[in-house]
C-alpha cells in the first residue's frame, strides 16, 4: 500500500479530483492548507502599507491506494494541475503499512 | 390628515380674499378673523409636518452611519480575532451616550449656560417638549431636535475607536468616551452651536461656520484618537507585523451606509426640508465622490495599484470634508474640496503617519482629524452668502465673498477644537488609566478582544 499526498493550487482541485476518479481512484482526503515552496509570497496594499503574504492558500490531497494504482494516480494529477508555472506544487509519495476499516475490522488491501 | 382637510375647507375663504372672486361673489359670507387665524393655523401645521418628517428621516440616518456604518467599517479593517470588540465599541456609544444625553448631554450641549457650556436647566430633558425651542429649531418639536442631536453626539466618540483598536479594555473604553462625550463633546457642541457659545456663527463672540459639525464632531474626535494612540502606545508587534485588514468586504458595505447617512447628517443639519437642506445633499454626494477619486489617484501614482480601501477611504474624508462647508458652499467649490481632502488625506496617512511613526490603527486621525480640519479652513474660503447668507443679505460671508475675515474665525475654532480635545482627552487618559487600566494584558491582545473582553468570537465556521 502507498500514500500519495499532493499539495495543489486550490483552483486545480476539482480538476484533480475529476481525474482521480477517471482513473478509477476512489476515496481521497481533502486539507485546505497555507504554505509556500520556491514560489514564496506575494504584495498586498493597504492604505499605503504594503503586506508580504508569504504563506498562499493551498489544498492537499491524500491518498491512500494499492501499489499498482501509483503511476496512474501520479499522472492523473500531473495531467489536471500542471501549469508549467512556478507554484503548481509537488507529490509525495510513501509506504504504508496497515490500513484497517473502522466498521468492521478489515484489515490491509481489502481495507482500502 | 386634520391639518389637510381643514386647509382644504378654507379654500373657498381663500378665494374669496381675492378682489376678482369678491366682485363674482358678493353674496358669500364675510372671512372671520377666526377663519384667518384657522388658516395661519393650518400653514404652520403643514411646514412643521413637512419639516418634522425629514428631521426624523434624518436622525434615523445618522444612527445607522454607527451602526451598522462604522461599525462594518471599523469591524472589516481589524483583524478577525477583534471584530466583535470593535463593532461592540460603537455599539455601546449608542447605549451609553443615549443614556447620557438624557440626564445631562443635552442641557450641557444645549442650555443657555456661558459662552463654553450650556446650562443645568434640561437637566433630565425637564422643559424639552413637543413644542419647537424657537433658539433652535422654530418649526420642529424640540424633542426632534434633542434627537437629531443625540446621534451626532454618538457617532463622535465612536469615530475615536478606530485609533485605538484592538488594544483597549472595554470597560474603559466605556467610562473613558462616556467621560468624553460629556466634557469634550458637550462643551463643544455648546460654543458652536449653543446659544449664546462663543464659536456660535450667529451672535458668537468669534462667529465661526460650521453647518454639520466639522469642528464639533471630525476635529474633536480626530484631534482626540491621535492623543489617544499615541498615549496608549502602539498594538504588540507593530508596525513589524502585518495586520492587514480581514475584511474589505465588510468596510465597503460600512462606508457605503456611513455615505446614504451622511445625507441625514449633513442635509439634516438645515433643519427643515428647505432649499438649504438640498444644497447640502448635493454638496455632500458631490464631495464624496470627488474625494473618491482624489485618493485613489494619488494612490495609483503613488503605489502603482487603485485600491478598493482607498477608494472608500477617500469617500469617506470627502464626506468628512465637506461636513462644515455643506450648507454655504456652491456645487463646484464642493467637488473642489473633496478633490483637495482625498490627495490631503491620502498623504496624511501614506506618509505622515509612517514617518512619525504612531499606530492611529484605522487612520481616525488622518481621516477625520486632518479632513475636519481641512474643511473647516475651506470653509471660510468658499461660504457664500448666495447659499446662504448667515450674516444678513447680500453681507459677505466667506473669503470667496470678499470677507477673508472669516479665515480667521475658521482658524480659532480648529485651534479650540484642538486644544479642548488635546487637553480633555489627555486627563480623561490619565484619570481612567490610574482607576481601571486603560489597555488589555498581552495575552488578552494576542488573545483578541472577541473572546478575552466578549467570551464570543465573530465567526464559527465549524459550528
């Protein structure tokens, strides 16, 4: 098992998420987040005075999915969320090791 | 409904009094002076109805400039930990200063009294009736005016919470501008428009204009928000920390209203649906979006981007602005000084507040301090007596007449505006500071004032 969290502009989220479930990807975590990489801040004016925002409004998914879903989910998101500019955010991908389903104590891959 | 139908049922003695109608009718009976003094009746009735409605029309809108105007204003420009803290602090002048004009504001605003303030004879409204004070208001029952009145009397300390925002305890926040509303704003109210004040224009020592209260209302509360910040020091963490407004929405909604109230504010201020009364609407709306546009170019040059907050900033030191002048200036002199209080009070705020580097929070000084100010002085430069001639027909009124005079009169009721609001506010300060404490700990600042003064918070989205 693997999850893959992806950190997004917020205005890609319906896109990625109509992807994933194209893909055949169901069930996803949704946190609105604030946080910046290489893209840092932008200027804001008030009354003259000028505010750094530094931290941007993002959202970030998280998956959890069988290990032969990786590539699909990767590309599912690249597809919906790439603008080629600086700001589109990253993927992150690592290994799980146990999942187990609050309603009746499955356990594992079936779990998912 | 009466009034009307007795007016309607002298007609027909009306028509006779004409010497036409009396050679087509001689057979009619002969007018009574009891007829006559019936009609005279009628017509004073329907002027008092006409002038009463618009006065209560007119309170009304300068209510709702506090609330819900200044305090969607105020409440979007802070932080959203204070929102509930600061629209609570206009709020509870709308309480308290009710409270206090009742048993004493009016009297010490509006007795007869000496030159600097009124008379203990109104003491708890005794004496004010449904009858016009013909010192006044000659056409409007009394109880109109010491309404209308009231509202101006809120609004004021309310405008000098914007300085201190966010940092000062409620409760002295309300002792502190209860105080003030009775020994800065009472006496002033008093010497500019009381009888017999020393600032009165009409038969005041030094005659000074101020239709709408200029100098009583914008350069008191103005002049006494810069004492107050500056005495209670800046918030924790400025100016290094951003603190950018968290609303615009809010503030723009708030100075919309505070712009539909200022009609009731300034027109009002004619007291009566008279001609004067539209003069001072259209320089009102006139000077506001001239000032609008004034800020927001000095904005654009000076920061490459026309903000919305400049925008309705400049709006609302437009309105400020013109308050003193509306009821004696012409249109275009109007758009003038909002054009001029825009780019003055833009500058105010860009500049002069940064190099001198206290936090007027949400610019109370730079926008109603310096518009006040200004307008007062332009005032005296633009009142003609073709709007309205206060010192008698044809007498000239301000420098555009020919009576540079005046200037001077404008100068010594800014320098008394400022000096009883330096000197009233900063012992108001000193004695509340020493009894409660006038600012809340740290970790009530850091807090926010919603949930360390209230125990709310403005906005639950989980809930």
């Amino acid at each position: 098992m693997l999850k893959i969290e992806a950190v997004l502009q917020p205005s890609k989220l319906d896109a990625v998420k109509d992807a994933l479930l194209e893909a055949g990807i169901e069930g996803m975590t949704i946190l609105e987040a604030r946080g910046h990489g290489r893209q840092k801040g932008h200027t804001e004016f008030y009354r003259g005075r000028e505010y750094t925002v530094d931290l941007l409004p993002k959202v970030k998914i998280e998956l959890v999915l069988l290990d032969d879903l990786k590539e699909k989910a990767i590309q599912a998101i690249i597809g919906a969320a790439r603008t080629g500019r600086i700001g589109d955010g990253k993927i992150f991908v690592s290994r799980i090791d146990e999942a187990i389903r609050i309603r009746n104590d499955e356990r594992g891959e079936t779990a998912l | 409904m009466s009034n009307h139908a007795r007016l309607l049922s002298l007609l027909p003695a009306m028509v006779i009094f004409s010497p036409a109608a009396l050679a087509q009718t001689p057979a009619s009976a002969p007018v009574t002076q009891a007829q006559i003094s019936a009609l005279q009746q009628a017509v004073v009735n329907a002027q008092s109805a006409g002038d009463n409605a618009w006065m209560l029309v007119s309170a009304a809108l300068v209510l709702l400039m506090t609330g819900p105007g200044l305090a969607l204003f105020y409440g979007g420009l802070v932080r959203k930990k204070n929102i509930l803290g600061t629209m609570m602090q206009s709020f509870a002048m709308m309480g308290l200063v009710t409270i206090i004009w009742a048993i004493c504001g009016y009297s010490l605003a509006f007795g007869h009294g000496n030159a600097f303030v009124g008379g203990f004879e109104h003491l708890f409204l005794r004496g004010v009736t449904l009858t016009p004070n013909t010192d006044y208001a000659a056409t409007i029952p009394e109880q109109t005016y010491m309404v209308y009145q009231l509202m101006f009397a809120i609004i004021t300390p309310a405008l000098i919470t914007g300085a201190f925002a966010e940092r000062m305890k409620f409760s002295a926040m309300a002792v502190f501008l209860s105080l003030w509303s009775v020994f800065v704003y009472c006496p002033m109210a008093h010497m500019v428009w009381g009888v017999g004040g020393l600032l009165n224009s009409t038969g005041g020592h030094i005659p000074s204009l101020d239709f709408a209260g200029g100098t009583v209302v914008h350069v008191t509360s103005g002049v006494s928000a810069l004492v107050t910040c500056i005495f209670l020091g800046k918030r924790i963490g400025y100016p290094q920390t951003n603190m950018p407004p968290h609303s615009m929405v809010l503030s723009f909604i708030g100075a919309c209203l505070l712009w539909v109230g200022w009609f009731g504010f300034n027109a009002g201020s004619a007291l009566g649906a008279s001609p004067l009364a539209t003069s001072a609407f259209i320089n009102t709306h006139f000077a506001a979006a001239a000032a609008a546009l004034g800020w927001t170019i000095a904005e654009w040059i000076h920061n490459g981007k026309p903000t919305a907050l400049g925008a309705i900033s400049g709006a609302v030191a437009g309105l400020v602005a013109i308050t003193p002048a509306s009821g004696f200036v012409q249109p275009f002199p109007a758009l003038l000084i909002g054009l001029i209080a825009g780019a003055f009070c833009s500058f105010m705020v860009f500049e002069v507040k940064s190099r001198l580097r206290y936090d007027d929070s949400l610019d109370a000084f730079g926008v109603h301090g310096a518009g006040g100010t200004l307008g007062a002085l332009l005032t005296g430069l633009f009142a003609t007596s073709a709007i309205n001639s206060i010192y008698g027909k044809g007498v000239p009124t301000g420098a555009i007449d020919g009576h540079w005079g005046q200037e001077l009169n404008q100068l010594a009721g800014v320098g008394i505006a400022w000096s009883i609001s330096i000197v009233g506010t900063l012992v108001l300060l000193f004695v509340v500071d020493r009894v409660i404490g006038l600012r809340v700990s740290p970790e009530q600042e850091a807090e926010g004032l919603d949930l360390s003064q209230h125990g709310e918070e403005g906005y639950d989205l989980n809930s």
